[in-house]
C-alpha cells in the first residue's frame, strides 16, 4: 500500500522537503562558522593594543584559567605580572620561552593572595612593572576548592577574602582612598573568576563553602558597582558556567572511572561538557573590551554558546523577582546612593551628575 | 513553571493570610503580648479553604514548635530577640549566645515571662571566634534535656561600610557556618551516620535581601557578599542535609528591619525620613519590625518541605516567597532563580559520593 503507485508523488514531495532542509541547515552551518568566525577575529582584534602599553597582574596565574589568560593577554600587548602561591617564577620562565619577543612584557611574583600582607607586597611590586606606576587591569582568579567540615575557613579566605584584599588596595590606589574618582580615560578595572556555584550551588561538588565563596564574591562584584560607576572603574566577575580542566577539578578526574564519570554526567542534561580553560578566554577578553559590562557576572559556558550576564531591572519596581535583577536601576536608589558617596566620600568633588 | 501576575497574587494571598493566621494562632496559643494584627500589613482577605489550609499549619506550629531546645545566637537584640521571645512563649527552651549582653535580656525575659524562667539561659559568646563559639555551643547542648539541641538559629550578623570587609565576612559568614558545622557533626557523629529522623533536627540562619540582589543603598559589598554566601552554602548544603536526616533554611528579611544593624541608617530625624521613604518607594514595603519575621520563622520551621530554602520574608508584601524548583530535564539554563537538585544525574551522582562518608548503620 505504502510503496504504491498513488503514493509516487507523495514520497517524491517528502524527498524534496527533506533535501530543502538539509541545503538550509548546511547554508546556516556554513553561516555561523563564518560569522563565528569573525566574531573571534573582532575580538582578538579589539583587544590587541600597542605592545607593552598597558599592564594586568593575574593572581593565580600560573595554572588553569589564570595561566590561559596569561597567555592570551601577554600575545595581545599586555604586560603581564603573574602572582601564584608556589609556581610563578617557572610558569612565567616556560611562558618566556614559548614567546622569546615577549620575554620582557611578564615577570612572576611569588605571594599568598589568604595574606593580606603577602597581597601588599605583591600588589606593590606588579604596580611597579607598570610603566606608569599603576596597574590597568587586575585579574583576582586565585581559587581553591575543598572539602565539607575541613577547608571551610581555607576556601573563604582564598576565594572570598583574597579577591576582597585586592580589590580594596586597588581601588584605593585608583581613587586615592576613595577621595576622588580615577581617570576615566584610563579604563581601569578588575576581573575576578566566578564560577557557575556564583549562579547556583554546584550541588556535585558536594562543598557548600565553595558556593558561598563563589556566590559571595559575584554579590561582591555586584554590589560594588555604584561604587564603580562613579568612580570610574569598572569591575566584572567572569564565570566558567560548567567544569573546566585546571588543578582545581583535578580531583574529579585523578582516576579513570572518576574521570569516566565525571565526563558523563558533564555531558548528561544540557551542561555542555567538560571545558579547556583556553574556551574562558573569549569571555573575560568580552569583558574587558565592552566597556558596557560592570557589576556583571558573565556565566561562560561556549560549549553552549552563551555569554550570560544578569539583567537589569526595571526602575520602576524595587525586587519583585529574586536572584534576576539588579537594584541598580532604580530611581530612588540612584538617588539616595548619589547623596551617600557624595556626602561621605567625595566630599572634595563636584557632583556633576545631579 | 511561569508564574503569571493571577497566580503571583494567588500566591501573595495564600501566604498573607496564612502568615495573618499563624501570628494569630501563635498568640492565642502561646500568648505573648507583641500585637501582631497591628503589624500585618497587605491584606488581601479570606477564604474558607485558605483558611482550614492555614488552621492545619497554626496546628503543626502549635504540635511541633514546642518543647524543644533551641540556641539563637545574636539572640539579645533585634530580630533574635523577637525569634527568642515567640519561641520561649510556645513553650521551648531557649539558649541566647551573644557577645554582650546575653545574660542580662535572658535574665529580662526570664522576668517578663515568669512562668517560662526556667526555660531560658543566656550564654556570653563570639561567633567569630571558633573556640569561643564551641565553648558556646557545649554549653548550650548541656542546657538541653538530652544533651543535643533541637533547633539552632544562627542570626548573628553585623554591617560596616565598604572596605572593612572583613569582619562582616567573619562574623556573617564564618561565623555561621562555625555553628553549622558543630551542629551537623553533633547530630550525625561526623558525618558517619544519618541523624535520627525521628526528630526533625534544623538550622535557621538570618539572611537578607541581599542574600538574592546586592543592597545598593546599603553600599557595603562586604554584607553583600557575607549573606550572598551564607544563602549559597545553605542552598549548598540541601544534598547532604537531605541524606542526614536534618533541615537548613535561611529566613531572609526582604526590606529592612528596625534593627541594631540598621541603625546608623536612621541615627537622626533627617536620615529616618529619607530612609523611609525610599524604603516606601517603588514596591520595597516600607521598614519592617523584627515581630515580623516570627510567622516566616515559624512556618519555615513546622513545614517539613523547607530544607535547603532560602525564604524571603517580607509580610508588608505578603511573601514568604521560596526559590523555585528546577525543571528535571534542564540542568542549569536560568541562572540563580533554579537549583540543581532536581536533575537525576546530580541525584545519582551525590548519592554515589555522600555514602562513602556514611558508614552503613548495620556495620
């Protein structure tokens, strides 16, 4: 009956449809590499600036995501200052020897960012490499991950505390302790990693002091940013939205069932996969080009193909939906924020904004 | 899974009047003086069914609310004083542990409440500090009749301005979670074994609307930041807390409280009036007494679905309102309003995992 001589034409339509399809979609696979394509190029390019012109310290830069941006920002022009608890120095000599052009753009500092005095130091000394005395980016990426009852205080301090300690010396040294905003035509601003526990608690991870650590320094990152708005820095928190390959997840995948495991449930109901740290690149390079992200938290998961930042909100309505928008565009709190920076803090400095 | 604005104000409804009812059936039962109908704001009415709903839980509130040991830190002032003060009247025993002036507010509400003299002790102790918060925390456990508290509400907080970060982290969040993990050891014999199911073990810990969106007008990041953290951690900790048999919820006042904290906000005439009204402006609610926060507290309390929550109290705009359960089939695709625990491969995964902690009870 199927296969009839009546049903000729049918199967002659359907075979058509079904080849219309597959032209379309191989027309919109060519299209998004095209277009993909060009959006990398547009970034790498935006991002490129005269060699040696700005200076970035990494903290924690010398494995994983932090030595990835390394990487990527000392090829771009950056001079680079790499701060890690034990390995600076030789992951800054194998970075110099991949790029003999480059050897003089990156030196490594050795420091504890838990220490608020070892952060001291550091800070001073990578302001230092700077040609002008001050660093233009700082990227707050050092980041532990440990067990429940055990490394709770050691978590927080590194992940919470230690991003806290540089953004504070930072943002006094811009604004001169807070007493008058930065140069704005210096784009200052800071970079922390966030994480997808910065989102939602990563219940696989079985370590809820990791997820307040993440969470708490994303709240940071938002919460600083009337602070940052009128004081001309910018401040984002770049969040790897799934698991990525780096010392921090090494324990997920130390055996081969671990790591067998690991992979399946990464891959299992729309995660994404497992990622390279270099796939965070584009995400935090996206931050620090668009000059329209700050108080961000930017949820990166390219295996998924977004670049996720939370909305603002409408400012009309205070906080009718938890967790999904910002105070920030409200009217009453920009006023009566205005009216408190202005009177405590800039007390010396004409408010033009009102 | 979307809320539409009919069933948004379906929702507001059910949890005004149930709120509305669950003071008044705290007061009745327990008689404390603090007037609740005054500080109910936005009412919308009642129904019958709303109500045999909301008499159930006044029911539960009044059963299982009652005769246990509870340590409230931050108990002397504020919103532990209220919590402190609702409890002790539904007839449980109470230990405030604060820095300062523990003995002398139970001492107070020993002499308030005479017939309840005996069930309250104050205990002088800095969450801040480990050693002392154990000290605190033996000694609390020893004012219970069987050694092991029943209910821990960790409420001790402080706020400071921007850059004095540190002592907010230590004491919001450290400090908690110092409690929490006494409290989770205790109960479960380190994480070997269950805790006894029989007995509905919890922990409260205070948030704050900035546990959900970063205070602005606050402009401390520092407080963002500490009860940002404490909401994650409890959230964090569902998978376990769901394996050993106990609950951890965070009550989050969601607008501000007339608190110690707040304070300095509202320090002159001129600041109280500004405060005010932007607190009154664009849906905040206007400023809330800690009295309160008491039916949130105690409807997180006698429901047993709560676990792993973190509830926004704000009874001005009728919630408690409760973060949304993922959908199973997505894992993470709207960030920070689902959680994960939903997803059967996370299931499997944790269960995997959390029983090479648990020593089987038959071993």
């Amino acid at each position: 009956m199927l296969f009839s001589k009546k049903n000729k034409r049918i199967w002659f339509y359907a075979g058509a449809i079904i080849a219309i399809f597959i032209v379309f979609y191989l027309l919109y696979r060519l299209y998004s590499y095209l277009f993909y394509s060009r959006a990398t190029q547009n970034l790498i390019q935006n991002a490129s600036i005269k060699p040696g012109s700005k200076t970035v310290m990494i903290t924690g830069g010398s494995s994983g995501i932090g030595y990835a941006y390394s990487n990527a920002l000392l090829t771009l022009g950056y001079k680079v200052v790499v701060v890690s608890k034990k390995t600076a120095k030789e992951k800054v000599k194998e970075l110099q020897e991949k790029h003999p052009n480059l050897k003089d753009n990156i030196i490594g500092i050795i420091a504890d960012v838990r220490n608020k005095k070892s952060m001291e130091s550091a800070f001073k000394e990578a302001s230092a490499f700077s040609p002008t005395g001050v660093l233009d980016v700082i990227i707050l990426n050092a980041g532990i991950n440990g067990e429940i009852f055990k490394d709770a205080e050691n978590i927080i301090q590194t992940n919470l505390v230690g991003p806290i300690y540089g953004i504070e010396l930072y943002v006094n040294q811009i604004t001169n302790n807070l007493s008058r905003p930065a140069d704005k035509d210096k784009g200052y601003q800071i970079i922390v990693t966030g994480s997808l526990a910065s989102f939602v608690p990563v219940d696989m991870n079985l370590s809820p002091a990791y997820d307040a650590s993440k969470a708490g320094i994303g709240q940071y990152v938002r919460g600083i940013r009337p602070f940052a708005d009128r004081y001309n820095f910018r401040i984002n928190a770049v969040c790897p939205a799934g698991m990525v390959y780096t010392n921090l997840t090494a324990p997920f995948i130390d055996t081969p069932e671990k790591k067998a495991g690991a992979y399946l449930y990464q891959n299992s109901e729309g995660r994404g996969g497992i990622m390279n740290p270099e796939q965070i690149v584009p995400g935090m390079l996206e931050v620090l080009t668009n000059k329209t992200y700050n108080g961000d938290l930017l949820a990166v998961q390219p295996n998924l193909g977004f670049i996720h930042r939370i909305e603002h909100r409408d400012e009309n309505k205070a906080y009718i939906e938890y967790g999904k928008y910002d105070e920030r565009d409200s009217y009453a709190t920009k006023k009566f924020i205005d009216y408190a920076i202005f009177s405590k803090y800039m007390k010396n400095v004409n408010n033009n904004q009102n | 899974m979307r809320r539409n604005i009919e069933n948004l104000e379906y929702y507001h409804l059910v949890n005004s009047s149930k709120t509305h009812i669950l003071s008044r059936a705290h007061k009745h039962c327990g008689g404390t003086t603090t007037d609740i109908h005054s500080l109910m704001g936005c009412m919308f009415g009642y129904q019958k069914n709303i109500i045999s709903e909301i008499e159930k839980l006044a029911e539960l509130v009044r059963n299982n609310i009652t005769n246990k040991t509870i340590m409230i830190t931050g108990g002397s002032s504020g919103i532990g004083y209220a919590y402190s003060t609702a409890l002790l009247n539904l007839g449980n025993r109470i230990v405030i542990v604060s820095k300062e002036t523990a003995i002398d507010k139970a001492r107070e509400l020993a002499d308030t409440y005479p017939e309840f003299a005996e069930n309250v002790k104050g205990v002088i102790g800095d969450v801040r500090n480990r050693i002392s918060m154990e000290n605190a925390f033996n000694e609390a456990s020893a004012f219970s009749p069987t050694g092991i508290l029943d209910i821990i509400i960790l409420n001790a907080g402080i706020d400071a301005p921007i850059f004095e970060a540190e002592n907010i982290i230590q004491t919001n969040l450290m400090g908690v979670i110092y409690g929490i993990e006494l409290y989770v050891k205790q109960i479960t014999n380190n994480l070997t074994t269950p805790a006894d199911p029989t007995k509905d073990y919890q922990i409260i810990v205070t948030g704050s609307v900035a546990s959900f969106i970063p205070v602005d007008m606050n402009l401390s990041p520092g407080y963002d930041s500490s009860k940002a953290g404490i909401a994650q951690y409890v959230r964090g900790m569902r998978p376990f807390a769901v394996r050993y048999n106990y609950r951890i919820n965070a009550v989050c006042p969601a607008g501000m409280v007339r608190t110690r904290l707040t304070q300095p906000f509202m320090d002159t005439p001129e600041k109280l009036a500004s405060v005010t009204a932007y607190q009154n402006a664009e849906g905040r609610g206007g400023i809330m007494e800690p009295e309160q926060l008491v039916p949130g507290l105690l409807e997180v309390l006698s429901l047993p679905s709560y676990n792993g929550d973190i509830i926004a109290v704000q009874p001005n705009l009728g919630y408690p309102f409760r973060l949304e359960e993922r959908d199973p089939a997505n894992s993470y695709l709207i960030y920070g309003i689902y959680d994960e625990r939903d997803s059967p491969a996370t299931k499997e995964y944790i269960d995997y995992v959390i029983n090479m902690y648990m020593t089987p009870p038959s071993a």
